[in-house]
C-alpha cells in the first residue's frame, strides 16, 4: 500500500460547478489522462474548505494545521492496468501560508499561490451561511445559505460525480505526470437556498478563464467533508506502460 503523506480534516466545501467549452482545458491536461464528462459536460469547479487538523507524514505542523483553501479544478480520468481511475487536475490553489505554497509548489510542483484569506462559518435558526474569501488587490468571495441539515449523496448525481474523483493528477511537464491517491468516505450535502460569487476569474486564474465572472454556475452546493488520507501515487512519463 502506498505511503501516507497528508491526514486532515475537509470541511465544509462549497462548490460552484461551472460548464465549460473541453477545449480550453486541453492545455491544462496532465500528460495520459483525458477529460472526465458527466452527461456530456465538462465541469471547472471553483471550491472553497477549511483544513483542519492537518498533519504532513505524520506530523503537526505548528500554525500550519488549520486552513483555509481555494482552488478551480476540472475532472480527469486516467487507464491503468485495473482499469480507469477519476481525479481532479487543478488550474491553482490558493492557502494564505508562505511555507505550504513553497512545500506544494517546490517539492510536489503544484500550483499554489498565497494570498490572505478569511472564513465565516454562521449558525441561524434555520440556516447555515459558509464564506470564504481570498484577496489579490481586491477581495473575492464565494459564499452560500443552506439548510442546517445535511442530506445523502444520491447515486448518479451530479454532486457524485463532483464529489468522488479519488486521484489527483498535476502536469508535470508535456510528457509527465504524477498522481496521488484521496481516500475518504462518501459525503452528505447541504440544499443550497441561495449563494453568491464575486471573483475576478481573470486576473486570478488566467484569461482563458475570465469568462466565468460573467457566467452563471450550472450547480451550487455545500458538502460537509469527513477526515481525508493523502496517499502517494505514481509518477509516469512518455514510455510509462
């Protein structure tokens, strides 16, 4: 079994899955894997969760366990000798700590960028309001009102497929790519009664992507999380079988 090199908790992800044309993430596809469509539309999703209790091969990091994290990801498969496993590639990730972007970035050649960021987490009579909020000149956020109780994932749903993709795949370079493995168990998700995005897409993420300021998400919604393990994977290059 492969080495665990992250334990944490994922809380509360709130998720605004946009529909895209496959063609701009064509250059953003980790080398053998393939876009991953679910009734035949390509999803970016812009998430937004709390690290809690995090822990790098086994240790504690003093300061560094409790987190914020924004990322835009899109979906992926890839073939191997067992058949095909689905993963996330993500176009960034954004952390408001220096040494967890240098760590990701250096040694494991993610693409993370530190910004500051805040989260509110509020409790109402029949209500929860998730917010998180990351600044690059100004301030963005993505924020939703839900009900307080949180329901079953149904099977062959959209919140399925957004929710259990159990690899990560990152570009190394046009003829490599390394995985890593995310074991968790199967989410619950809170209805969504209303939410709002404000996010300068361009400038954060790329022009390719400004689009997406001016573009309503085809879903919105807001998953509890569970305790995660972050496993080891392979890394391939041309030649790989």
């Amino acid at each position: 079994m492969a080495r665990v090199f992250l334990t944490a908790e994922w809380r509360k992800l709130a998720l605004a899955n946009y529909a895209v044309d496959p063609g701009i993430l064509q250059r953003h596809l980790p080398y053998k894997t393939e876009l991953d469509l679910w009734n035949d539309t390509c999803y970016v999703s812009l998430v937004g969760f709390m690290f809690v209790n995090t822990r790098l091969l086994g240790f504690r990091i003093p300061f560094h366990s409790t987190f914020e994290e924004v990322n835009l990801r899109f979906y992926v498969r890839y073939k191997d000798v067992d058949g095909w496993k689905r993963g996330v590639v993500f176009i960034k990730e954004i952390v408001p700590k220096h040494a967890l972007t240098f760590v990701a970035n250096k040694i494991y050649k993610e693409n993370y960028q530190t910004m500051p960021m805040t989260h509110r987490w509020e409790t109402g009579e029949n209500d929860l309001t998730v917010e998180y909020r990351w600044k690059l000149k100004e301030w963005n956020s993505l924020e939703v009102t839900t009900s307080k109780n949180a329901v079953a994932i149904k099977v062959g749903s959209e919140e399925e497929f957004i929710t259990e993709h159990y690899w990560g795949y990152t570009r190394i370079s046009n003829q490599k790519t390394s995985e890593y493995g995310v074991e968790h168990p199967q989410w619950k998700v809170y209805p969504v009664k209303s939410y709002a995005i404000d996010v300068g897409f361009g400038s954060i993420y790329g022009n390719e992507f400004e689009f997406l300021k001016n573009e309503a998400p085809v879903s919105v919604f807001l998953a509890e999380g569970s305790d995660i393990v972050v496993r080891e994977g392979l890394k391939f290059e041309s030649g790989f079988c």
